[in-house]
C-alpha cells in the first residue's frame, strides 16, 4: 500500500525550490504525492489547517505535518 503525502506550497521561490527536491527525492511508486498550490487553490486552505499546515512549505506524510524551510505564514495566503 502506498503511502499519502500532500505537499502545500505557495509558489515563492522557497516553496519552488522545496518542491523540485521533494519531487526529486520521492518515490512515487511508493508514495502518493499531491502537490497543492494553496495561492490559486484557496479553497484548500482550511484542509491544510486541519492538517496542522502553518507556513509554506509544508508536506504532510500520513496525517505528520512537517514544515520546511519558510516561505510565507498560511494567515497571509488567506
């Protein structure tokens, strides 16, 4: 079974740049990857909330929210 991960970014340049390694370095035939660009898909900022998503970039494994880097708070996409 594959694993899920969502990655929720904001398309600054640090979110660009995590986005080219985290593609880069994952195995998709392992994990599920869903890269959502939370500056033209707002209406998914309440998910990334609940998933405890509070700066960009961010990847959520199996429910775990790890941040990476910081490119912009979530209130400011808002």
């Amino acid at each position: 079974m594959k694993t899920s991960a969502k990655f929720y970014h904001a398309g600054c340049p640090v979110c660009l740049a995590a986005e080219s390694t985290i593609t880069r370095f994952i195995d998709r035939a392992q994990v599920d990857l869903e890269v959502i660009h939370l500056g033209s898909a707002k209406d998914r900022l309440a998910e990334a909330e609940k998933a405890g998503v509070k700066s960009v970039p961010a990847l959520v494994i199996d429910g775990q929210t790890l941040h990476l880097n910081f490119g912009a708070d979530l209130a400011a996409l808002k």
